[in-house]
C-alpha cells in the first residue's frame, strides 16, 4: 500500500531524526515502515556535526565534522528511499542548537534519535535525549547506532622493570 493512499489518513506526521551515529540500514527502515503503516510520514534529518575534538571545537575549526556530518545525513536519507522520502541538513556543532534551530523550519510531531551506544558518546551529545525532552513538548523515541569510535592503531607493549 502506498503511503499517501491509506483510508482515514487525514494529517500527516512530522518525524525529525537527529543523526548522532550511523545506524543499520535495515533497522532504520524497518522501523520507518512501521511508522509509515500507521499514518503518513514527513521525515527531516539533521546530523550535529557534533564530532568534533574540544580543541577544534573551541578554535571553532568545523569543517571536517561538517564534512563527516554531511556524509552521514546523505547515507541515512539514502537508506530511506525505498521507504520514505526524506530531506535534511547538517546542524549546528551543538547538537541541541541543531534540535532546536531544526524545530523552527520543521514542526515536528516526533522525534528520532539515533544515538552512541553507551559510554561512546561524544561530550557535546551528553544527555541529548534527555534534555531534549525537557526542553520541548514533543514525543522522543531512540534508536541505538553504530559506535565510531576507531580500535587504536598500532601495538601497545607493556614494559617491566
């Protein structure tokens, strides 16, 4: 059934996802389907180009996690196609200034979170779930993502005296 021919769909509903981590494509798609079974969907994405080092954050150096950023809206979007279509855009290097400023153009009726695993989150995206609900009247829901974090490169040798 295509999504815009449902019987009893009157209004369609706003999802906001904020990207804070890469996701399966399958898991995201399928807990789109399910979304879009129920009623129509309106989907924006945002992505924080919150992966950024204290030191780059503080000398407000944001290319690169605007770049890394991109890319990821880019991919989530990709992976919604065949389910949803979907825009979006990189947010701001604080992802609750990117909630927040996506909210003004996007009147979103839920929100997406896809998050760190545990104790992987970025120390710009602490308590972003929670604070967020506190701060705005909207549902939340989250799915957990992919961790970025990289195994460090090359050997470690522990040394006896």
């Amino acid at each position: 059934m295509d999504v815009d021919d449902r019987p009893g769909d009157e209004e369609a509903g706003n999802l906001l996802i904020v990207a804070c981590a890469a996701v399966e494509p399958e898991v995201l798609r399928n807990e789109l389907k399910s979304r879009t079974e129920k009623q129509k969907l309106r989907v924006h994405v945002v992505v924080p180009a919150s992966r950024i080092s204290r030191l780059h954050w503080f000398t407000s150096d944001e290319d690169k996690p605007h770049r890394r950023a991109d890319v990821l809206m880019k991919a989530v979007i990709d992976n919604l196609a065949d389910v949803v279509e979907a825009e979006g855009h990189v947010g701001d290097t604080d992802p609750h200034r990117a909630v927040a400023d996506a909210l003004v153009t996007f009147p979103a009726t839920e929100i997406l979170f896809i998050v760190q695993p545990p104790k992987t989150e970025h120390f710009l995206e602490h308590e972003l779930v929670d604070k967020t609900r506190s701060a705005h009247d909207i549902p939340t829901a989250q799915l957990v993502g992919i961790s970025d974090e990289r195994p460090p490169t090359g050997t470690f040798t522990q040394f006896r005296r």
